[in-house]
C-alpha cells in the first residue's frame, strides 16, 4: 500500500478504504506479504464486471441505433 500511497495524493488510510470497497466488490484480491498486503487483480470478479458492462453497452448502442435510424419527425 505504501507503494500506491506514493503514486497518488490521497492519505494511506484513503487507499485503505478504496482497495476494501475493490476487494469486497471482488475485483482485486489481497496477498499477505510479512507486514504488508500484495494486491492483485481478480480475474473472475473483472470478468463479471465486463460481462455486465458488455450487456449495458448492448443494450444502450442497440436503442441508440434504433433513435437514430428513425425518420425525422415533422414540425407542425
């Protein structure tokens, strides 16, 4: 973590709170390391992640495409 702290400008506690909230949305894992945490990426909870994202985006290009292949409304 102190490793993280060094790279952004947000106390050691912030990153504390920030990799919790990633660990327990199971998007990184925590490795025990002596003192310290390693942290690494959690391939099933990111592959869940982009699934889901995959499905939104569908979802929200296939109406886009639909609103915009609609022929112009006229104006009264």
């Amino acid at each position: 973590m102190a490793q993280i702290t060094r790279q952004v400008s947000v106390s050691q506690s912030a990153v504390s709170q920030h990799l919790k909230v990633l660990r327990e949305s199971r998007l990184v894992r925590s490795e025990p390391k002596g003192a310290s945490n390693v942290y690494h990426i959690d391939p099933h909870g990111l592959g869940q992640m982009r699934a889901w994202l995959d499905r939104f985006w569908s979802k929200t290009l296939a109406a886009y495409k639909d609103a915009v292949e609609q022929p112009p409304k006229e104006s009264q």
